[in-house]
C-alpha cells in the first residue's frame, strides 16, 4: 500500500518547503494532492517533485510556473525513456537479420542515405 503524508508531514520531510510555497506549488500543479475527508494528502513521488522544485527554486529562483513546465519536461523525457527501454527489449527479440536491416535503415535515415 501506498503511504501517504499530511501538509505537515510534508513540510517536515522536505526541509526548505514552506506552507507558502506548498501552496504555489500545488497552484502550479508541481503537485497534486489526493483529497481526503482528512485533508490534503500527499505520496512519495509529490514529496520528490517537491524537493526538485526547492531545488529549482533556491539554485535559479525560478517562479513556480516554470518549475511546473521544467518538471513535466522532466516527466516526458522519463516516458520516452522507458519507451526507449521497451523499444530495446522488443528489438533484442527479434532475429539478427531484422535486427540489422533496422540499424542499417536507421543509418540511411540518420545520414540521409
């Protein structure tokens, strides 16, 4: 099961988030709590994009809209990686002779050929 963390757990995990900043970052969708009878609640990952966007935050003052865009940027490379990764494995699958007229194509493509 998936833990989840409090507004004030939270804060208290990620050493230079405030309650203000908290508050832009969810505005700015960096983050999206999951609503509860109980409030707010936070997960794992919220708590890491949260530590990212200090990061991103103190290093070149970025405003938090930005640091909205900078992380989903960050997200799409994630998923074209993990594309890239199940791209890999399916062409390892198959034989060395399509394996092959796929690199040669990709060659002729790459250089114009």
């Amino acid at each position: 099961m998936t833990p989840f963390f409090s507004e004030s757990e939270v804060i208290a995990r990620v050493s230079r988030l405030t309650e203000g900043r908290l508050v832009e970052y969810c505005a700015a969708h960096i983050v999206i709590p999951a609503q509860t009878e109980t409030g707010p609640m936070y997960q794992e990952i919220d708590i890491a994009r949260l530590e990212l966007a200090c990061d991103l935050h103190d290093q070149y003052e970025a405003e938090p809209e930005a640091i909205g865009l900078m992380i989903s940027l960050i997200d799409q490379l994630h998923g074209v990686r993990a594309e890239m990764r199940g791209l890999i494995q399916a062409l390892d699958a198959q034989p060395e002779e399509v394996r092959r007229d796929i690199a040669d194509r990709l060659i002729s493509h790459r250089f114009g050929d």
